[in-house]
C-alpha cells in the first residue's frame, strides 16, 4: 500500500502542475471523469452493493441511505461534474488593483489553496464533488472516507484517476487514502509539510476529532442542529409541508430539521396537525412539558435540544415569542441552516438579522442548504465558521488570494 507520505508528495507535485493549467483543459478533465463515471455505473453499483452488504447490521438505515448508490445518483454525480464544468473558473480572477505613490502597481488575483485534505464519512457522492470542485479551482485533492464506503470510494477514484490521465491532468491530483485507520486518519491531519487545509465532513464526533487533533489549517462544516420556527402569525398549511419536507425528505444530511418551535398562539391547532403528517414516517416527537400536553410525544431533555438525530426524530419546544425562539436557536443551533415560517415581514427581518447561521431562510424548507441548490454546482461541504468560507463551499471557498507587484526599480 502507497504510503501517506507518498500520497502527499505525489499531491503536492500534481498541486503545482494543476495550478498553471487552463481551464479548457481543466473542463476537458471534468467532462471526461463525468463520462467514465457514467460508463462504470454498473462497476460503481456492484462496488457500492458489497459496501452495503458489510456495512447492514453495523450502522443506521438511514446512514445505509447515505452509503447507496443507484443509477439516478450516479447520474447526479456525473451531472454535478458537469455543472462545475459550466461554472466561470475562478483561477487568476483580478480582484482589484492600484497604483502606489512610488509607481508600484499592485495587483490582487485568485490563486488555489495548493492540496486539500478531506476526511468524510460514509458518502461516496462526497468522492465526486470533492474530486470536480477541487480540479477545477486548481488544487489537488487528497481523500480519506469511511470504511464503509472504501470499495464505492477505490471505484470512483480510480475510474477518475484513468479519466484525468487521458486528458493530460497529472492523477495524483486526485488521490484516495486507502487505510481507513484512525491512526492514519490522525496522521493525515498533521501532514503540513504537503496538505495546506483540511476539511472534514461527517457528523459531530468526525468534526470534533479533526478539530482537536489537526495542526494543518481546518475548515470546519457539517454539523447541522437545523431549527423550524413556525410564528405566530403564518401559513399553517405551508409550515406543515415545511416541516415535514425538511425532516423527512432525507433525514440523515446535515440540513435537515433536527428541532421545532412553535408558537403557543398556534400551538394548540398546528401540533396536532403536524403530528399527523410525521407520524407517517413515524417520527419520533421528543417534546417539552408544553408540548406533552398537547399531543402524545417523549419527553424532551435538555440534551435533545442540542442533538443532531440524523434520523426520524424531531425535538419540539412551545415558546412564547419570537425573541425566545431566536435566543433558543442560537444557543442550542450549531450555525448551519434556520427556518422561520410567518407571514409577517417585520418578524421575518428580525429573525434574519439576529439569527447567527450560515444560512437563515424565511417560508422555505432548511433542506436547500447545498451546494447544487445555491447554484454553485456541488459543495465541497457547508461550512459553519466565519473565517474565511461560510455557508456552501464552491470554487470560489476554494481559493486565496496572491499580491502581484510590478515595479521598475523600486528600493525602500
């Protein structure tokens, strides 16, 4: 097996050839690994099924649901590839320049991060996303994923890999980790001498982990404790078919609604309502006490209101005001994706304004918080730090900045 210091070196080398290529020949690159992923489906597929096969019994059903690939997701694997084709290259993009006193002229451009680290969980989608978006903004990409997904992830990476060669893309721009181990994991987050960021994307433990244990530069994303407010004053019809869409549709992603508030106003004619709706997914309702009296549901603890499920359980609240409902949010909300539905203009500007979220929606489900959806092709991941990226990670969350100064004999 390579060695994760060759695997680094080797990304390193591919990172400076990558950064200098133009972008036919870069979208050339991407339309061709869009190509050979389509024409492997039924390789990928089989891969994929014996990554199910082992992974049953040891995690989730809906963390199953995150590991499956079908033909129409490999096709929207390959059509992602495709859309980042489409999108302007941001490399050497001028961002401004100006002209010194002393005749220096100082230009600001676009640049790649260099190589780009990412350690992620049971989500071979991620293997694809990864690998277009950091092609095309330049960088190499070094990949780790999970276990369970490592048959699906060789697959992919190497159908990829054969695609960028033919194209004359050195392949070690995109590279996977085979060793799933968590000592190489660890060592891959202390590999500064090649991988210049780190971005891990998964669950809560995952992030925590690269956080605690990284000395390369992390972006961290991912975690999403996503709320739906349902005010005082709003369309009770919408905010069911909200609710129910944001947690349901897919409730193992990072943006799905994880908790509910609600009004006490309505509270009386819309749980009941709800309920009816959840319980066809039979979700699990965790409640306050408030709530208990209501409709028949498990009592909450305080530990539920901080939970990310990623699963068919929803903790829910009663809360007296839209003030109560923005504090509860940014105390127990993990900064990725928050909902209010109302119908009134002054409370929707209040809850967008004081709510502190990379993304703050108004009548809308939480579940559009992607990449795809905010019209940047695919993500690399949904950042939920300031520094730096926020929100869906695009071409642009990939890339710094360079000063390039022109003087004629200028000395200080």
């Amino acid at each position: 097996m390579i060695t994760l210091e060759k695997i680094g070196s080797d990304a390193k080398k591919a990172s400076v050839s990558l950064a200098c290529a133009g972008s036919a020949k870069k979208n050339a690159a991407l339309s061709a690994m869009a190509r050979a992923i389509r024409e492997n489906s039924a390789y990928i597929i089989e891969k994929n099924a014996e990554d199910i096969a082992s992974a049953r019994g040891n995690i989730k059903d809906t963390l199953i649901d995150r590991l499956t690939l079908d033909e129409k997701r490999i096709n929207a694997m390959a059509d992602g590839i495709e859309a980042v084709v489409s999108l302007p290259d941001p490399i050497g993009e001028g961002l401004g320049s100006h002209i010194r006193p002393n005749g220096l002229k100082i230009e600001k451009i676009r640049v790649p991060l260099g190589v780009i680290a990412i350690i992620y969980e049971a989500r071979p989608n991620v293997t694809a996303d990864a690998a277009a978006l950091t092609l095309k903004s330049g960088n190499a990409v070094i990949l780790r994923g999970g276990k369970e997904a490592i048959r699906s992830n060789k697959a992919i990476v190497d159908i990829m890999r054969g695609a960028i060669e033919k194209e004359g893309i050195d392949p070690n721009a995109i590279s996977l980790i085979e060793d799933t181990s968590r000592e190489t994991a660890t060592a891959l987050m202390r590999l500064n001498k090649y991988v210049d960021v780190l971005i891990p994307r998964g669950g809560a433990g995952l992030i925590r982990s690269v956080v605690e244990n990284s000395t390369v530069p992390v972006i961290e994303t991912g975690t999403g404790n996503c709320h739906i407010y349902v005010d005082s004053i709003c369309d009770l019809d919408m905010a069911a078919e909200i609710v129910y869409n944001a947690k349901c549709s897919r409730p193992s992603v990072c943006n799905a609604a994880e908790s509910l508030l609600v009004h006490k106003d309505v509270a009386e004619i819309f749980l009941p309502y709800v309920k009816e709706k959840l319980d066809g997914k039979n979700v699990e309702i965790r409640g306050c006490e408030r709530t208990a009296k209501i409709i028949p549901c498990v009592a909450a603890t305080d530990a539920d209101f901080y939970t990310e499920f990623l699963d068919y359980i929803i903790s829910v609240k009663i809360v007296d005001s839209l003030d109560e409902a923005i504090e509860h949010i940014n105390e127990h909300g993990t900064k990725h994706s928050e909902c209010i539905v109302t119908s009134s203009y002054e409370n929707s500007r209040e809850f967008l304004s004081r709510v502190d979220a990379a993304a703050v929606y108004v009548n809308a489900s939480t579940r559009f918080t992607d990449g795809g959806e905010f019209g940047l092709g695919a993500e690399i991941g949904i950042s939920t730090q300031k520094l730096h990226a926020r929100g869906p990670m695009g071409l642009e969350e990939l890339t710094t900045v360079k000063y390039c100064v022109y003087g004629n004999g200028q000395i200080r």
